[in-house]
C-alpha cells in the first residue's frame, strides 16, 4: 500500500454511468488508482474512453456513480454541492484546451477573476495576481488584451489563472490542442516546472503522446477501464 501522505488522489473502483431516458452509457467502469502528491501524470486513450470523465470526478466536477475518490485525504462524494464548490476553489485549478479567457478583460484582471470570490482584500489580490503572471514569465503583459497576445500567451495567462489561488492541484485537459508545436512546449515545460519547484500535482489529459511524455507516468483508458501504464517519461 502506498504511503497515505503521499497520496493526492485515491481512487477505488470508481464507475461513471450517464442515463438519459432508457439509455445508459458508462463512461467509467471499476477504475482504481492513486496519484502521488507532485506527481505529473498523463491519461491517454481514444476519444471517449473516460479521460475527461475521469479528470472531472478527481477534481470536483462531476460525481462517480458508484466507488471512491478521495482527495488529499477528503472523500469528495460526502461533500454537499456548496461544499465541493468551496473545496474546488480552493484546491484545484483548471486548464482548458479553450483558454476561457474573458475577451475584455487584461490579462492581470482575468488572473485576478478568482480571488474576486475570496475574501482577499484590493492589494493582496494585486499581490497574487502579479505573484502569478510572474511564474508563468509574462509580467510585462498584464494590462494586454487576449486579443493581444498569442495562442501560447493566451493559455499562459490561463495557467496563471489557475495558480493564483494556490491549489495543490492542476488538471489540465488538452491545453495544448490549439497550440502550435513551439507554443505546446512551452505551456508543457511550465507545467512541469510548476510541479518540480512549486510541488504542484499536475493531472494532464492528452491525446499527444509527445506531450504525454512530459509526465512521470502516463496511464492508457480504453472503453473506461485502465488498460496499462508506461513509466517515467520526460521530453
């Protein structure tokens, strides 16, 4: 049995089943796993195998059908709906294939947008803002426009985003898909320097296997069931 306090997720015999009238699709079925704190680790599979599915029970989205996912030691599934949107806020944060960034708004202020929910006072939202946009090496772009950065730039503002609160968790679907070769690079070597100096736990879904390779592991799900493994990897 692995050591509890290096275990982020745990997860056993989980199973998702979507239902809409008579018909029912299981996109997860029996899946067990767990994830170790700093790990960044890759889920592989064809389209519809129960990546996204996965990606979304382990970080608070969605709720498994049956089985248990278990969070920094929290089973996710006793938390009521408040509750597990408190703890998402504070734990998790989410990078998108779509960078979801608010068009009108400067790059600063869309890194600022989640702090808005705390109870941060002016300055130590700035504080953090800024504090992240440093991490992700663009400082001197805060009071740009989306429309005014590239596709590379626009997903790191993202993954600032995501950072400003702190979480120790980041999952990450597909963020690369709408980037060029030298854009996808760069957003995966910031990933995995976010996991190797800030201790951050990088969950990646990803159909690419090169971009897969950034992870410690990379795990393959097939028809929602975990077919295999491959071990460290590294670009």
């Amino acid at each position: 049995m692995p050591d509890e306090t290096m275990t982020m997720v745990a997860i056993r015999e989980l199973s998702k089943v979507y239902r809409q009238g008579d018909l029912e699709v299981t996109a997860l079925r029996g899946v067990s796993l767990d994830i170790g704190r700093g790990e960044f680790l890759a889920l592989m599979g064809p389209s519809g195998s129960g990546k996204s599915t996965l990606l979304h029970i382990l970080a608070g989205v969605d709720r498994p059908t049956s089985g248990t996912c278990q969070v920094q030691g929290i089973d996710l599934a006793q938390l009521s709906e408040s509750e597990l949107a408190d703890w998402r806020s504070l734990n998790v944060g989410f990078v998108f294939q779509t960078f979801n960034l608010i068009p009108v708004l400067t790059a600063f202020e869309n890194v600022e947008l989640p702090l808005l929910l705390t109870r941060l006072n002016g300055r130590e939202r700035r504080r953090q803002a800024q504090t992240a946009l440093e991490l992700v090496g663009l400082a001197d772009r805060q009071k740009h426009l989306p429309r005014q950065l590239s596709g590379g730039q626009e997903q790191r503002v993202a993954i600032a985003r995501a950072l400003v609160t702190d979480p120790a968790l980041i999952v990450a679907d597909e963020p690369t898909g709408n980037l060029d070769a030298r854009s996808a690079q760069e957003v995966l070597s910031l990933l995995e320097v976010l996991r190797r100096t800030a201790g951050k736990t990088v969950i990646l879904v990803t159909h690419d296997p090169k971009a897969a390779a950034y992870g410690s592991r990379t795990l393959l799900l097939e028809k929602g069931e975990l077919v295999g493994g491959i071990g460290a990897g590294g670009p």
